[in-house]
C-alpha cells in the first residue's frame, strides 16, 4: 500500500470493520475520528463507539467533536492526503472536504444513485431488495451526491436481516476499499457522476415506522420485521403494551381470522393472522422484558394473548 497521510472517521460497527480491513492491510491511520462517547443503560454507563475501541486497542489517536461543523480545527492540522469515511454520523463541512490532498471517500451502503441517506440498508431490506452493495464514493457537499469509483454486490437473501445485512456489507466495504486503495490516492483515480434520474432516498428510521403497519401488504409487513431487526426492532400494541417480533417468516393461506389476530404457536413459532397468511415469528419481547424464543414465551405470557388482536 501507498504511503500517505490517512485519516479514518466512523462510529458504528460496519465502521469498525472497514478500519480493521485497513489496519490488516497494513495502511496506517494516523488518526480517527468518531462519534462521542454516550451514557446508556439504567447505571448511565460511559459508552465508547466500536470504532473508538478499535483505535484504543491499535494506540490510534482519536477526536471526538460534538459538531464537526465548528470544530474541525485538529483534522486539517493533520494535513491529510486521504479521509476514509463510513458510517461517521455527522455532516462534514467543506473545509473538511477539501483538506485531503485525494479528497475524502465514503463507503455508503447502497448501490449509488439508489438509496441515498442514512438508512439504505434498512430501506433495501424493506423493500424486498434481493441485490444491494456497497459504493465507494467521493464525499461532495450533497447528500450522497459525490461521483462513484467502484461498487461490489451483496444478495440480500429471504432470511436476512437488517442485522446480517451490515455483517455482509461492513465485509464488502472493507474489501472494496483494500482493492481500489492505491488507486483512490492518485490525482488521476477516475470517479463516475451518478445518474441523477436514478436517485432515491432513504432516510433514517423514525419512531413512528418501529410500529408494524398491517395495513401494507403481507410481504412488505415481514419486510418491515426484517429491515427492524435486530435494532431497534418491529413492534405491535397488545392491549396497551408493546411487542416486539423477530425472526419472521410467512405461511400462505390459513387466514381465516381478523386480521392481526394473535392465534398462538405454530410450529413453535408465535403466530399472527395477516391478510393472505400467518405471520410466524421465532423471538417475541414483551415491553420491559427480554428477548425470547417464541416457545418459551407462548409458555408464558404468551399463551394468555391467544384471539386478542394486535394492533
């Protein structure tokens, strides 16, 4: 690899994946830039990104500003010849864009024009995507607006989730970057402008879409389960409580009872009348309590929810 100036700027897990295919193919990150660290939990423990973590374990320099639009100051000290970023978190400014010798690239988690925004692999999976990728791209002030060096292909398969889905593209990110590094730090890499005609959005997930909507079709409602899965999951109202369904799969046919009718277990999954079918789901979770095997909690408070219907 290229001996140059890199700095890498992430936050979650698919980041920390990315930074490790870095550091395994021996390119030195002189610094990193993440997220600040977070309270979470009942006990308000202080709670370091995995990207931070890694750059700990690696004695790798880290800065963590609040808004890297105001305080951006340390990154241009470091005079960059390229910024590698996936996942970061926060808009970069210009002055940050323009700093690197090579630019700055993103890995983002589509296949560029498709999917723009902070939500592309939840949006594929919602939507029945059985292809996807990861774009290496260079950041321009729009929204994953920036012309296209290269791609790589995913398939999204039936039983993905969300979940699995960051596990295959944090992969496909960091073996995408290794391949295209040496060329990317050269004034004469050749980037593709994206098709604007082409261009769709994903935004992030609000609170409100966490709530299942039964009034899609049956498919987009098992879609909805796996885009949310594991995080932050897909729910439905029980009365006045939350349920959370993982692990779904779809039964044509059978669905004979009100539509969101809890109808108890089935194959040893928790079953749920829909339209044309029975939703079948491996893992329930009951609001304030944790995840459980359909079985076990049928056994439990499950078995008392039997013809109530879900909302």
């Amino acid at each position: 690899m290229s001996k140059n100036q890199v700095l890498f700027m992430g936050t979650p897990q698919i980041a920390a994946d990315v930074l490790q295919a870095m550091l395994d193919a021996k390119i030195e990150v002189a610094m990193v830039i993440t997220q600040p660290d977070k309270r979470v939990g009942r006990k308000h423990v202080l709670q370091y990104s995995p990207v931070k973590e890694l750059a700990i374990q690696y004695g790798i320099p880290c800065f963590q500003p609040y808004k890297i639009k105001e305080d951006f100051q340390p990154i241009l000290d470091q005079h960059p010849d390229l910024i590698v970023t996936c996942a970061y978190g926060q808009i970069v400014p210009d002055e940050v864009l323009m700093a690197p010798t090579y630019g700055c690239v993103n890995l983002h988690g589509s296949l560029l024009p498709k999917y723009r925004g902070g939500a592309p692999i939840q949006r594929a999976v919602w939507d029945g995507e059985t292809i996807s990728g990861m774009s290496l791209m260079k950041m321009v002030s729009g929204l994953d607006a920036g012309p296209v060096f290269d791609t790589q292909m995913i398939e999204i398969q039936p039983e993905d989730t969300s979940t699995t889905i960051f596990e295959k593209m944090g992969k496909a990110a960091g073996q995408l970057l290794i391949k295209d590094f040496d060329r990317i730090c050269s004034e004469h890499a050749t980037y593709i402008k994206q098709d604007e005609s082409q261009v769709t959005y994903a935004p992030i997930i609000t609170k409100a879409e966490e709530h299942l909507d039964f009034h899609q079709e049956d498919t987009r409602i098992i879609n909805q389960i796996r885009a949310l899965s594991d995080h932050p999951g897909a729910y439905i109202y029980v009365g006045k409580k939350k349920l959370k369904l993982f692990q779904p799969t779809y039964k044509k046919g059978g669905a004979v009872h009100p539509l969101g009718t809890i109808l108890g277990l089935q194959d040893d999954q928790y079953a749920i009348a829909l339209h044309q079918g029975i939703l079948l789901c491996g893992v329930c979770q009951m609001e304030g309590k944790p995840q459980m095997k359909a079985k076990d909690f049928y056994n439990g408070q499950g078995r008392n929810l039997v013809g109530k219907i879900a909302e």
